[in-house]
C-alpha cells in the first residue's frame, strides 16, 4: 500500500501541472471546451485514485472541484477571470496536500476548507444561473478500473522528477552535473532498455579489446568502437536526466498572469528556450532565481499602462525570458521594457543604509547597479506582498554562485533592464581540442568552433589600432590571441588559427598546434578561477597534467557567450 500510495502521489502532481497548463490556455483566449474537458478528467482521475488508496479528504476535495468543472463542461462561456483564478487556488491546494505528503508531512488536512466551501458556493451560483435542479453531472461512485492508481501508472512516463523541497534548491551541489540526493527521476522503460543494450555491447567490446592487443590494426578499430559506445551510453544517461522545460514555462506564465492582475499591469510574456528539456538539477537550480527575477520585472522594472502612456510606451509591457542551453553553459536572460534603474536612488539608498561611501560618488553605473544584490537592500518604498524586504537579488547571486555560475543586471534607465545569468554545464565528458601555444597547453571545446586553418600572416589588416583582422575567403575575422603577456600581443608568422563565431561575430584565435579532437573528463572549478574569461573548468591530458578547458566563444568575447 505504501508504494501504491507514493505511485498516486507522483501521478497525482503530473496530473495537477497538466490541470494547471490547461486552465492556462483558457485564460490566454484559447478554444476553452478541450482544456475544460482536460480538467475535468484529472479531477475525476484524482477523485477515483484518492478513494482508491484511502485518501479520503482529497477524494471529497476533488469531488467539489469536479462538481464545478462539470458546469463549465456544459456551459463553457460561463467561464471567466474570476472563476479561472478560484479553479487555479483549488489545483494549487491540491498540489500543496500532495507535495506534502511526499516530503511525509501527514496529519488531519484543514487548509482545504476555505476553499471548498467556495467550490460549493460557485456551484450553488452556477446551478442556479443555468436554471438547474442541482444536479450534479460527477457522480461520486462512478469510477472505472483503469483510472486507478496502479493501472494510471505507467512505466512508459516521460522523465519527471518529484518537486524538491525549498531545503532542496537551497543545497543544490556544486557540480552542476550531478543532482540532489533529493531528487527523483521516474524514467521510462525503453530509456533503460538502451542503456542496458549499451552496456552489454561494452562487455563484448572489452573482450575484443584484450584479444586484439597483438594486432595493432585490430586493437585501433576496436578502440574507436568502444570510444563510441562510451559517448552513446554518456549522452543516454544525460538524457535521462532531463525533464521538459515547458513546465517552468507554465509555471512562469501563471505566475506573470496572477501578479498582473494584482497590479493592475498589463504585460505580455513571450518564452525562448532552445532546449525542450534540461537537466533536472540545472531545471530546479534556476527555477527560483528565474521566479525571483520575473518578479523584480513585474514589480519594480514594468510600469501601469497609464505611467507607460505618459511616456509615449505601448501600455502593454514586454517581457521576454530566454534559455540557451548548449554541452557547456546554460544562460537565462531576463529583459523588460519598464523603467529602467535608477542609479541615482540606487546610491542614495545605498547610503542612506550606510552601505557605501562618498566615495561612491565616483562609481561608473554597472558598478552602483551591482549594489540591487547586497543583502537587505531594496529601493522600494514600503514593503508589499511582492517585495520591500531586500531579500531575492541576494539569493539568485548566492544560489547561482553555489553552481559556479555569474549573474549580472544590464539596464538603461526608461528603456528597461536585463538579468543575464550563465551555469556552466559541464558533464564529465566533452569533446575537445588539444591546443599548444607558447609552451602552454589548452583544451578547447568544440562549441563554437566552425574549423582550423593554416595561419597566414599575408591574410593580415589592420584597419585600426588594436583591431587586426584576418581573411579568410569572404568573411574576416577578428584577431583574439589565446593569451597576453605582459610584453603585449604579437601578431605569429606561421602555425594554425581556430575560426570561431559566437553570435553574428567572427573571431581567427591564432595557436603554435592544434591536435585530433578527442573525448576529455572535465570538472568544474572554483569560481575565483573560473572569473578568467574562456576558462570554465580543468581536465587531465594523456600525460596526466591538469590543463585549463577552454570555451572559445567565452574567450573571444571577453567571458559573455551572447555578446
């Protein structure tokens, strides 16, 4: 019973986020009789399931929360605002009773009444509106077999992990490949059967392997086979990992619709993720600096339409939030068309809290900006439901740094800010170049190279001081070097250039040897070594020398992959 009741718990809260998204797409215009039919089936499933293993009070919560759902089914243009916002509170009560009761929090389940007496009086309303006997189209005893929890079950789900705890996202590890021990994967059947498959071609392949060793032809091409298999069993394991990122999307939407409305704003959201699923533990590590963030936009960077109007501002303001993922670094923007920052009240308030000096009189902008992140601080002038407290920016840089990751804030005051935050995403395998230059020896990720090219200095132009470009067919490409010494960069008369381009921009990073792309172990490091621009962790060559790995894109860039 208790590994039937842990299944209902978790197919329960898939079934809630599912309930959530659809009463989402009601409220964002959609066709409403398909999502309305959505919710209604989950809180018959729930319903059925509850009774099912003895749960008796979300049984009869669900029951109440069927009841209304059944008239929107009927009449699907009663439906509005208000009522899209009580059926929201019910689905997030719900998820609140079993959330709790995966962390092992039972007892007697009071916080439902309030609501369920308005489920009952919404009904009541309704019933009364359509000119009903009252009836109710949920009957309670109408449960079939196979929506029970052990046939609802199934072993075919897509990868979803458990919600975690706030102790949970407060204690994520610092090795961003690696996830919480509190942190459950449920992962499909067929995804395991293939990593058995690899794993049983690895076996063979070690047998080879040894039996080959005095044919040297042999022992390479075996060698290659098992180089392969070791990056098809790596890449399934990471995919297993990985949850869909479109439940934070949800998630981010619900939150912008409900803050809105309770400040009277009007915002449009628009969502850019060039992955469909993240890591679970890279998903969970930026899921509440990225709320914290949407927030301060809605909050403090986002006007009224009336304070937008007088600006000559569209009244609906622009909120953008974007998650680019790629092998080595996952960065989350968030940009708004509000106010902007105001360093001058930065500075002010930061003085008047005795945080700064006069001396700060005579801080450049990004520097007075880097103040929203001291503890404690907040430029609002009372305390709200949403902010006041000078709690958030704080966490979003201590938990971010806690992955050896950055965040900072770009803002232009009235036009609007930008929080960028960058995670390296390291692994343990990565493909690499080995690059020497100047007795030193690199790896160099393959993110962002296009390829290596014999250097000529003949392809050399230098149209102004400090800018030297070199050519390479049609396109030019700005020269980086690898590394400065003191004495000043000087422009090599011969060995390779590795192209680059990160974004709309092309960069030639000139080096004495190149070697054969190859697979490395990679390992984070400490951040007060990772603020190098290009460095985002080490690996050992064969030789067993610790060598920096490098993100070319990074290091052209100045440490930024977007710019």
């Amino acid at each position: 019973m208790k590994e039937i009741c842990e299944l209902f718990y978790q197919e329960g809260l898939d079934l809630l986020e599912l309930s959530e998204k659809s009463f989402l797409e009601i409220h964002s215009g959609a066709d409403s009789l398909a999502p309305i039919n959505q919710v209604f089936r989950v809180a018959h499933n729930l319903k059925g399931s509850a009774n099912a293993v003895g749960l008796e009070d979300i049984a009869r919560f669900a029951h109440s929360f069927e009841n209304v759902l059944a008239k929107f089914r009927d009449r699907p243009e009663l439906v509005n605002e208000e009522l899209i916002a009580l059926m929201l509170e019910a689905n997030d009560c719900l998820k609140s009773r079993l959330t709790d009761l995966v962390r092992g929090v039972e007892g007697p389940w009071t916080a439902q009444l309030p609501i369920q007496e308005r489920l009952a009086q919404t009904e009541a309303a309704l019933v009364q509106r359509m000119g009903s006997t009252g009836a109710s189209s949920a009957d309670p005893t109408d449960i079939p077999a196979e929506e029970h929890p052990e046939a609802a079950c199934s072993n075919t789900s897509e990868a979803h992990a458990v919600p975690p705890t706030e102790a949970d996202r407060g204690s994520v590890s610092s090795s961003a490949g690696r996830a919480p021990a509190a942190v459950t994967f449920k992962v499909s059947a067929e995804r395991v059967d293939k990593i058995q498959q690899v794993v049983g071609e690895l076996a063979l392949l070690r047998g080879q392997l040894v039996s080959s060793l005095s044919d040297p032809r042999q022992f390479q091409l075996v060698l290659g086979l098992l180089d392969k298999n070791i990056r098809e069993l790596h890449g399934r394991v990471v995919e297993m990992k990985k949850s869909p990122a479109d439940a934070l999307q949800q998630r981010l939407t619900r939150l912008v619709r409900d803050m809105t409305r309770k400040l009277g704003k009007d915002v449009n959201l628009t969502w850019d993720c060039t992955a469909d699923a993240i890591e679970k533990p890279i998903l969970d590590a930026i899921t509440d600096p990225l709320i914290h963030m949407v927030r301060n936009s809605l909050d403090h960077g986002l006007e009224t339409p009336e304070e937008r109007s007088s600006k000559n501002k569209p009244t609906t303001g622009q909120l953008t939030v974007r998650i680019a993922v790629d092998p080595t670094l996952v960065e989350v923007t968030v940009r708004d068309d509000g106010r902007g920052v105001d360093t001058a009240r930065v500075l002010a308030r930061a003085r008047s809290k005795g945080l700064v000096g006069i001396e700060a009189e005579a801080w450049p902008p990004e520097k007075l900006i880097d103040l929203l992140f001291a503890p404690g601080f907040s430029t609002a002038e009372a305390v709200t439901e949403f902010s006041g407290r000078g709690v958030g920016l704080d966490v979003v840089r201590s938990n971010i740094e806690k992955l050896d990751g950055s965040v900072r804030i770009l803002s232009r005051l009235h036009f609007g800010t930008e929080f960028r935050l960058e995670i390296p995403l390291l692994n343990g395998l990565s493909e690499a170049l080995l690059v020497r230059d100047r007795n030193r020896t690199y790896l160099a990720g393959m993110n962002g190279i296009l390829r290596v090219t014999s250097f000529d200095p003949k392809r050399i132009s230098a149209p102004a001081r400090d800018l030297h470009l070199y050519f390479d067919g049609d396109q030019s490409y700005r020269i980086v070097p690898l590394s400065n010494d003191q004495g000043g960069f000087t422009l090599p008369t011969r060995g390779v250039g590795i192209l680059v381009q990160s974004g709309e921009n092309y960069y030639c990073v000139p080096v004495d040897h190149v070697g054969a792309k190859a697979q490395f172990v990679v390992r984070p490091l400490a951040r007060w070594i990772s603020e190098s621009p290009g460095v985002i962790g080490m690996s050992m060559v064969e030789e067993g020398i610790p060598v920096p790995f490098l993100d070319l894109r990074r290091l052209v860039t100045g440490g930024s992959a977007s710019k």
